[in-house]
C-alpha cells in the first residue's frame, strides 16, 4: 500500500528508509509487516438548510487519530472526536475545517467544507390605499423577507400575477381579499388579509341626519347635520361632492367631501326657534330630515340665585312677628335672557304685609300651571329680563299668623314657563309664647 514518496523515520527507533509518495494530506508508516496509513476525514448531515440549521458532524479520521480541532466557521470551535449536532442560527455561507494529529505524524487537514444557511422566508404586503373607487389603479408594495425566488399573487377578482409589486384594477365593487404566496431556498410562506381593499361604486343613495338643535344664551341655536353617501351594494362612497341647503338655518360648511366612512358633517345654526326641513344633494340624489330649533333648558342659561330672610330674633319668630324675605337672581351668562317669571307666593301661616313689596307687585295668581292643580294663592311676582351680568331683587315682609309650627317659603323662577331650577327656598321656625304663672308662697 503505497500512501507517498519520502523519507521515512522508523517510530520504534529502527533504522531504516524506504521511499514513500506524497498524495494530499495523506502519509504510510511501516514498521517490518506492519503498514499504517493515516488520514483525517468528515462527513455531515445537510450542507445547506433554512435557518436555524442543524448540522452533524461525523468524524471519519483514520482510527490512529489522537487529536482533533475543529472550526466550524461561525466562530465556534471543538476538540472532540465527534463533535455531534451544531445548529447555525442565523443566515450566511460557513466554513468548515478539521485538523488531526497522530503520534506518528504532523498535522493533517481535511480539505474544507461549505454550509449554506438560508434566511427563512416571511411573507407580508401593503398597499397605497385601501378604498378606492372602480377602475382606480391600486399599487402593492412587497415587505416579504428571507432568501425568496418567486412571487404568487391573488388579488380576489379572478387574477393573478407573479410580479415582484404589481399594479392592479379592480373593474367591479366590493371588498376584496388579497393574498401573496413566496417560495425560494428560504421556504414557502403564504399571508392572506381578508377584505383588504374595498372598491366602491358610483352615489347610489344619500341620507341626512341631525341632532335637535339648541339655542343658547346668546340666541344662537347649532345642530350637527351628517350626510351618509353609500353605492348600490350599500358600502360607503368616499370623496363624494354633498352640498347642504336650509331656509331658517344656516349650514356651514355649505358644502363637503366624504370621508372614508361615506360622511360629511356640517354645522346647522340658526338665531331663531322654529322647525324647517333641510336638505343634503348628491349630484341628482336629494336626502331631507326634519330640524327642529328649540330653547335650551332654562338651568343653561346662566341664571342664579340667592335668598336672604330676616326676622326680629336670631332664632325662632313667634305670632305676630315680621319677616322680610329678600330674593335676587342673577345672569352669569353670555347672553341676555328673556321672558323671566319670579313667583314669590306668601308662605302659609303667615299674611301679607301692605306695601312692603319692591321689586315687584303683590298680587292674587292663578298658579294652576306653576304649583299643583286648581290652587289660587297669594303671591309677590317679578317679569322681565336679564342682560349678561345684569340682577333683580325682589323683597317682601310676611307677619306670622301661627301660634307654632314653620313657616316654609318656596318661590320659584322661570324661564319661557320652565322652571329654571333656582333654589330660594327656605324655612323659619315658630314658637308659641310661654305662659307665666306667678307663685304664691303660704306662710
């Protein structure tokens, strides 16, 4: 068995040469019948794969091998026999190497070895929009990742392409899955984005609806008006031309675009109470809805009020005694309030004092309306109005006619004939007198 051409040293110290040839990394030892020759070898499982990729060194050096040094080209290395199963975790090209020695000879190289690793293949998409009318171009832009050769698109409609980002038109409405499958070295990936582009058609229908409009301390009334815009297969129609119209009211803006939900919204104002039908056009396609301008409630105005009452004593009054009732409402609000009612009905228990009202007059009222059903009281009353900042004050002098018991005052402001929810209540406490019984002493 010839392994070479060279000098040979006789490893058990005898002397003696014999001609050897040199083929590769490969050397022949002999000693008298005994003939050694020795190699160093590897094989592996795969050479190439998907990251991350497990590979398995099996180690075939000739068994007179001793040592062995391993690189496996990721910057990891190894000094067993068999080193086992190594996993590249991240793409690229890798190196393989081995070296072993023997007690015999020098080093021995195993020619090198390459390992590819392929970077696994995702598969993803998006488009520059996702609405668009018929006919309108849609363009797809590619985000997939990983070693990647081919492309496999469906756009939904029947068609297909094997572009890298295409370009397509969808000719029909309606909502439209998209789905991209990728293949090469790195895999098969496949992401599919269920209605992923809505195509809508030409205005089919128009709709109109308001909130109630409400008008506010300083006479201005508002109510949000949206206009709906939907094709015949009732999905919405984006940047669709509505224009608004009103008779009382005014809109503003008078005109709009659709937004993607098909809407456009507008402000409806008006500086007087009343109900009108408004309108929202579409090219010939017309929507109308009722509006009704109303008051607000009269405890948005701005009003507020204060009670002060005032008697002889600090404590509880008793028969015969005053008391002066002092009322004051006052407009905080931006706006000048109209049609104020103060009603201040004399409080059971006690009578009217003549002439001690200011600030209104003393009158028999017909309080059907305001109080409980078919009750007719006496009562101080104040009407009128209010400017921003402006106050009234209404005051008045009861004497108490009870010998004990309370005397419960209750007036009440209004606004349009709707309570404005103004507290000016209050209470006083009577008292009878006590009676002195003189004491007799006996003697």
């Amino acid at each position: 068995m010839l392994c070479g051409l060279s000098v040979w040293v006789n490893p058990y110290g005898l002397p003696s040469t014999f001609l050897e040839q040199q083929l590769s990394d490969n050397f022949l030892y002999k000693n008298g019948s005994e003939q050694m020759c020795t190699r160093a070898g590897y094989v592996l499982s795969t050479r190439s794969g998907i990251a991350p990729l497990t590979v398995v060194f099996t180690n075939t050096s000739t068994p007179n091998t001793t040592g062995w040094e391993w690189d496996f080209g990721d910057g990891t290395t190894s000094t067993e026999r068999d080193p086992g199963a190594h996993t590249y975790a991240e793409p690229g090209v890798y190196t393989v190497t081995l070296r072993a020695t023997s007690p015999y000879t020098t080093i021995f190289w195993q020619e090198p070895m390459t390992i590819r690793v392929y970077e696994p293949v995702v598969a993803d998409f998006e488009s520059n929009t996702r609405v668009v009318a018929v006919g309108e171009v849609v363009s797809f832009t590619n985000r997939s990742t990983g070693d990647i050769a081919t492309y496999a698109w469906d756009f939904g409609d029947g068609n297909t392409s094997a572009s890298y980002e295409p370009l397509h038109v969808y000719d029909q409405p309606g909502h439209y899955t998209v789905t991209l499958s990728v293949g090469g070295l790195g895999g098969k990936d496949t992401v599919t984005k269920t209605s992923y582009i809505a195509v809508y058609g030409a205005p089919a229908t128009v709709t109109l609806t308001a909130s109630p409009a409400v008008i506010f301390s300083d006479g201005i009334s508002q109510s949000v008006v949206i206009a709906t815009v939907r094709d015949e297969s009732g999905d919405p129609v984006p940047d669709a031309q509505v224009n608004f119209l009103a008779g009382i009211g005014r809109f503003s803006p008078v005109s709009g675009t659709t937004d993607a939900n098909g809407q456009v919204t507008a402000t409806l104002t008006s500086l007087v109470p009343g109900t009108e039908n408004v309108f929202a056009t579409v090219g010939t396609l017309v929507a109308r809805t009722l509006v009704t301008y109303q008051l607000p409630p009269a405890s948005q105005l701005g009003l507020n009020g204060s009670s002060v009452v005032a008697t002889r004593t600090l404590g509880a009054v008793r028969k015969n005694d005053l008391i002066t009732y002092t009322l004051t409402i006052t407009n905080n609000g931006d706006g000048t309030v109209t049609n104020i009612l103060m009603v201040a009905p004399i409080p059971d228990g006690t009578v009217y004092v003549d002439g001690s009202a200011s600030g209104g007059n003393y009158a028999g009222l017909n309080a059907n309306n305001l109080f409980r059903p078919q009750v007719t009281q006496n009562a101080v009353a104040w009407s009128g109005s209010l400017a921003p900042g402006a106050a009234h004050t209404l005051s008045y002098v009861v004497q108490v006619v009870i010998l004990e018991g309370q005397i419960v005052n209750q007036p009440r402001v209004f606004v349009n004939n709707e309570d404005a929810g103004i507290n000016l209540g209050s209470t006083v406490q009577v008292e009878a007198r006590k009676a002195h019984i003189p004491i007799v002493r006996r003697q």
